[in-house]
C-alpha cells in the first residue's frame, strides 16, 4: 500500500502530470460537444500543421531548459523559405542548394544569437529581439513585403519534406515523421546523455557548472544554432505545404512556442526540462485552437483561452513543486 501511494505521489509530482491530465480533459469536452472533433479529417487537419510549431518547440525546450530563449525563431521561420525559393525561383541554384543555404543562414543566425549572449554577456531576451527585428526586416526587403508567387519543382525534396501519407482515413504529410523522429533524439539527449546533463546543469547554475568543468558557453551556443536551424526547417516545410514564401509568416509564433514549453513543465528560468511534457504542451494548444472553432467559439478568442491555461498551468506547477518539495 506503501509503495502504491509512493508511486502515485511521485506520478503527480511529474512535471508532465498536470499537462497530461489538461490534455485528456480537453479531448473528452471537445469530443462531448462535437462528434466531428475526432473524425478523420479533423486529426488530418490537426497533423497538417501541428508538427511545424512543433519543430520548433522542441529546440526551444532544450534552449530554455539551458536558461535562455529565443524570440527570433518567428522571423527566422519566415526568412529562410524566402531565401531558399528567391535562390531557385531566380535561377541562382537548384532547390536542393538553396535548402542547403537556406539552413545554412540560419544557423550562422543561431551563432550571432549565441555569441551576443555567452561572450557579450548580454540577455538572451534583448539579443534575440533585436535579431528578430534584423530578420524580419531581411524578408521583408528582398520581397518587398509581398508573398513570393507560386512555384513549381520537381525536386525529389518536396517529397522528403512533405509528402503525403495515407492511413487508413488518415491523410498526414511527412512533417509529422520529423517532428516524430526529432522529438526521440532530442528527448534521448535530455534524458539519456552526458550533453542533456551539461544542458540541465547549464540552466540550473551555470557557475557551478563551469567550476565541474561543463562547457556551458559552448552549449549554449549550440543550442542556438539548433534552435534557429529547426525553426529554418519548420519554415521551409510550412512553405512547401501552402505553397507560398511569406515573409510575414510566423508572426507572433515565438510566444506561442514559448507557451507551448512552458505548459509542458519545462522552467521558464532553466534547470528543468521535458521533451515528453512539450509535446503534451503542443497538442493541448493546437488541440485548442481547432477545438474552439469547431464549436463555434470565434477564433479571436483563442488568446484569452491561451493566457488562461498558461496561469492556470504556472500555478498548477508552482503548487506540485511545492509539495514535492515539502515532501507531502
């Protein structure tokens, strides 16, 4: 009986519990309310769009579990599928190529990020809002603030990235296979490895990580890079999908990210992070946002459910941790 109401007490005090728990909750109203919510098409739409976000999230837990975040992702998102189809569209590479330097851009984004804020000593928040004004800005140029036109390419690319996939009544594209296969390598590398441990202790207390002899700048910086990288690959493959290079594209997509992460129970001030609890963060606001509309609440409501969950969820955490803590 011992061991049951021990295991019981560790399950709550899981940083996913709460999420996990909002996140079944959500599901049965919604599907109470309107039978369609579950219907194939419905989960089709949802997996269409959800992985995108999602991509970036996922990099953006294991920057803020490291005690940094990134507000640049929403312009980086925009920016580089207008490189990579200004690139091809104008003749200058092949699609492949592009995508390459495309990637390549952002990643050289995610090092200034993280060079500005380990060597400088500058806060991350400042540094990345100041990026993603130059960023978006950037797009904005070399499109003169219009959507690019539409396109057409053969390459076998497109495919790669977003090619459809039938299951059953299921119809999903192939964004949904990465933001899977990214979810496990990066939830085994918080979990599982020597450089998750460098990153938790990073976010945790980083001077008395340096003094156990954890490269806490060049982690950080790595994170950087990674988090631009993905929110690159996120933008390129929404591109693909609705078949337009908006450079205003992914406006305002940093705090949804940031919500997401914060919902799942990773600590917005570092030391504490869960892949796992991300995803569950994804789900409850993507679930929502469709939710809302099929029935009938008016969309431009969804930001006061949002901020609502995120003070519920916030206060939820504080009291578990408590608890926890207090050893009841």
């Amino acid at each position: 009986m011992e061991q049951r109401s021990s295991f019981l007490q560790r399950l709550v005090a899981r940083a996913e519990f709460g999420p996990f728990v909002l996140l079944m909750v959500e599901i049965i109203v919604f599907t109470l309310i309107n039978q369609a919510f579950l219907s194939p098409g419905n989960i089709g739409n949802l997996l269409a769009f959800t992985p995108e976000l999602g991509i970036i999230a996922l990099a953006m837990t294991m920057l803020m579990t490291a005690g940094e975040f990134d507000l640049s992702v929403g312009s980086v998102f925009g920016l580089m599928p207008v490189i990579m189809w200004t690139l091809y569209n104008t003749g200058a590479t092949s699609l492949e190529i592009g995508f390459l330097i495309a990637i390549a851009v952002a990643a050289f984004i995610g090092f200034a990020n993280g060079w500005f804020v380990t060597k400088l000593k500058i806060p991350s928040f400042l540094v990345t809002l100041g990026m993603l004004l130059v960023v978006r800005g950037t797009a904005l140029y070399i499109t003169d603030g219009f959507p690019q036109a539409r396109w057409s390419s053969d390459s076998p690319l497109l495919k790669i990235l977003v090619g459809e996939i039938t299951v059953g009544q299921v119809r999903f594209y192939a964004s949904v296979i990465w933001f899977i296969l990214f979810a496990a390598i990066l939830g085994y590398i918080l979990t599982q490895s020597k450089l998750g441990n460098w990153i938790l202790a990073s976010g945790g207390n980083a001077v008395s990580a340096r003094a156990r002899g954890v490269r806490v700048s060049s982690t950080k910086v790595g994170l950087f890079i990674l988090t631009s990288v993905l929110a690159a690959f996120a933008g390129i493959v929404s591109s693909i999908r609705v078949s337009t290079a908006n450079p205003n594209s992914g406006t305002g997509y940093e705090l949804e990210v940031i919500a997401m992460v914060v919902i799942g129970g990773t600590a917005l001030n570092g030391g504490r992070g869960t892949i796992v609890g991300t995803v569950i963060g994804i789900l409850i606001l993507r679930l929502m946002r469709n939710g809302i509309v099929l029935i009938g609440v008016p969309g431009l409501a969804y930001n006061i459910f949002i901020g609502a969950i995120i003070l519920g969820m916030m206060a939820l955490h504080s009291w578990l941790e408590r608890r926890h803590n207090a050893g009841t």
